[in-house]
C-alpha cells in the first residue's frame, strides 16, 4: 500500500510541475532573442558541471540574430517534463538567450524548432496511419518554413524588432475574425510598426509590409488602427515613447474552413 501511494504520489507531482511554456509571438521571441539562426547540430555532449546542461557544436546554415558562433549550451533537463534534446546531425531553427554567465543557451520553452519530422514513425504509428504521419509533418514543416520566411524578410529589410517595455498589444473585438476568405495567392504575413505615447496610447500606424490584395490590406490596417491596445503588464505608462512591430499570418483556406488572419505564427 505505502508503494502505491509513493507512486501515486510521484505521478501527481510530476503532472502538478508539468513543464508549461507561455506563447509568445514570433516578433516577441525575435526582439528578445540574442541568438536566431537556422543549425546543424554536430555534437551534443554532457557537461561536467551540470547534469541538465549539454554542450554542443553546431554549423550556423543561415544567421539572422546574433554573433557567429559553433557551440551553445542546451538545457536539456531529460529527467523532467522539460526535457529536450537536439540529436546529431539534426536542423533546428534555434533561438538563443545570453545568461548571467555571457553563455548563449535554449531549450524547451525557448521557441526553437526542429526542421527534422516532428512525428515519428515509430512512436505514432499504433496512433496515425503513414498517410496521417505524412500530412502532420507536412503542415508542421510549412509553419516552420512560414517563420523562416518572416525572420528572412526582417533581415533582408534591415527591420530590427525590439520591444524594452515589454510591451502587448491585443485587439479589443473580433475585427480579424471578421477578415476571412480572400485568395488563396495571398502572402503569408505583414508587418506593422506601433509607436506608443508614455500613457500606451497609440501614436502611430505604420505599415512595413502589406498584402497584395488591396482590400484584405485596407481592412486589415483599419483593424490595426482602430482595435489594437497595448499593456505594459501592471504599469499604466512607460517612461518615454517607443516602437513596437507585430506580425499578422494568412492561413488559406482548409476544408469547409474559410481562410483567415491571425496573430499568432501557428
């Protein structure tokens, strides 16, 4: 009896601390991100100081963010529900941050991506047909490629996300909702620039790049003008002014499933 509450108790501990990351936007994760490229991984190795640290080697394939370097440290955690792991000779999209320690490191909540298949084979297969495998990969490996497409133009364009308040716009209604079933060739995203006054009003609309189609671009700029707030957390305002750029996503149509717009880079 006391083994099977210990278990029972274990069990309850672990889905009590299951590891929970928050979601932010893709322009969120590239403002503070010090690190952002796409990677070869050529080593991964334990490091001796830390058993939920590795060390590995990587060969940077495209840099978006960030110094040149071939090592990082992973926090792999591989006891806990925070485990991570980049195996040899993996693809990642990896974002990394600068520790107390001058140390560029990610891991699981770090909003790196492996450009690898998602789902195996092996451990989905009693779960999805091959056919499903495929179609699930598939639709990953796109959204991954989405947001490759969307860190390429920041670059290329010399546009340089950053956000030291922290700052988090919201739309006040269901205006994107509303924006829905426009053609299938429309681009995947836009950008938009914010200029906050010190009380988080919005000074300023700027539009960095905007939808072919000429009506989904007009209705989408008066959704952003006119619907959008900004929070600083719990502050009311921030000592002085300052820019912020969001990111909109077109998803085309699905099914019986209009196309649509959204914040998020899904």
């Amino acid at each position: 009896m006391k083994k099977l509450l210990t278990l029972f108790i274990l069990l309850l501990t672990n889905s009590l601390f299951a590891c929970v990351c928050m979601r932010p936007s893709l322009m969120d994760l590239t403002a503070k991100a010090d690190f952002i490229a796409t990677a070869k991984i050529l080593s991964v190795n334990k490091d001796s100081e830390n058993e939920d640290i590795h060390n590995i080697q990587i060969e940077i394939l495209e840099l978006f963010k960030g110094p040149k370097v071939d090592s990082l440290k992973l926090h792999s955690r591989l006891n806990s529900s925070c485990g991570f792991y980049t195996p040899k000779n993996t693809t990642w999209l990896i974002f990394a941050y600068k520790g107390k320690d001058g140390m560029l490191s990610f891991g699981y909540c770090s909003g790196s991506e492996t450009m690898s298949e998602k789902w195996d084979s092996e451990l989905y297969s009693k779960k999805y047909s091959n056919a499903e495998l495929d179609k699930l990969n598939a639709s990953y490996l796109d959204k991954v490629k989405s947001k490759i497409e969307v860190l390429e133009y920041l670059r290329e364009s010399k546009i340089k996300p950053i956000n030291e308040f922290d700052l988090k716009p919201h739309f006040i209604d269901d205006c994107l909702k509303n924006i829905r079933g426009f053609g299938e060739k429309t681009e995947r995203f836009s950008l938009f620039e914010l200029t906050i006054n010190e009380d988080l009003s919005i000074q300023k609309v700027l539009a960095l790049k905007e939808f072919e189609n000429e009506e989904l671009a007009l209705n989408l700029m008066e959704c952003v003008k006119s619907r959008i707030l900004v929070s600083a957390g719990k502050d009311k305002a921030i000592p002085n002014k300052s820019k912020i750029i969001i990111g909109l996503y077109y998803y085309p149509a699905n099914g019986k499933r209009a196309s649509f717009i959204s914040k998020y880079s899904l």
